[in-house]
C-alpha cells in the first residue's frame, strides 16, 4: 500500500522528482530489486543527476552487487554528487 501510493503518483505526474520518491518508498519497504528500476530509468531521463546515480548505488549495495555499485559511485562522483 505504501509503495503503491508513490506508484500512482509517479504515473500521475511522471519527473524525475516522482520516480525518486517511489525509488525511495521501494527502499525504505526493502524493495531494493524494485527501486534499482525506478531509480535506473529515471537516470535515463536525467542522466547527469548524481542524486540518483548515488541512490542506485546505496540500492544495488543492499542486492550485494558491489561491482555495479561502485560504477555508479564513480559515475556521482564525476557529475559532482557526494557519495
């Protein structure tokens, strides 16, 4: 039900604003899974957003795909986000 709120939001009113706040529903329901989706093509639409590049990182951390995360943490860091 949580999430599901979000969900409808973000169909509502699509922007990258929306997608991060389902992203972070996703997480905070342990959703991880769910929330790298979000969170991914949102960053497609915005692509120079670090904000997001971080969070998909923090989420793919929580999925044990280190690897990919550290490549987004990268990817953050150059576009001047905070890690």
């Amino acid at each position: 039900l949580y999430a599901s709120c979000y969900r409808e939001l973000a169909d509502k009113h699509p922007s990258p604003h929306t997608s991060l706040l389902l992203g972070d529903a996703y997480m905070s329901i342990q959703e991880p899974d769910k929330a790298i989706e979000v969170y991914e093509a949102a960053l497609k639409r915005n692509p120079k957003d670090a904000t997001l590049a971080t969070k998909i990182g923090q989420a793919l951390v929580k999925t044990h795909n280190y690897g990919k995360a550290i490549n987004y943490y990268e990817a953050s860091l150059k576009s001047g986000g905070q890690v």
